[in-house]
C-alpha cells in the first residue's frame, strides 16, 4: 500500500525546490512553515525531520 506523503518540485527560474504535503482532502498544498529550499536534499532533510507533523501525522 502507497500513501504520498511529501512532494517536490524544482522551480528552474528560482533554481530552487518548492515543498508541498497531502491534507485530508487529498490535495497538495505549500508547506508553510518553509515553502522553498535551495536543495534536493535540503527537501529530504524538512520532509524526514517533519517539525509540524505534516507528512507523516
């Protein structure tokens, strides 16, 4: 069984990855508390430490 939990997307112009999460209605949406970071694994390092209990509840 899958279940998307983060999501990632490079913003070329900025050269810079946008970080979103899956709310309850099944939608993506920026993650506030750090909407863009300056790596991938930047991006790895906010979704694996998960401050706010976004990803994984």
């Amino acid at each position: 069984m899958e279940h998307p939990v983060a999501k990632g997307t490079f913003v070329r112009s900025k050269n810079r990855w946008r970080i979103f999460w899956m709310r309850r209605d099944l939608k993506w949406h920026g993650y506030e508390p750090n909407l863009e970071v300056q790596s991938l694994e930047a991006f790895l390092n906010v979704v694996d430490r998960d401050e706010y209990c976004c990803f994984f509840g």
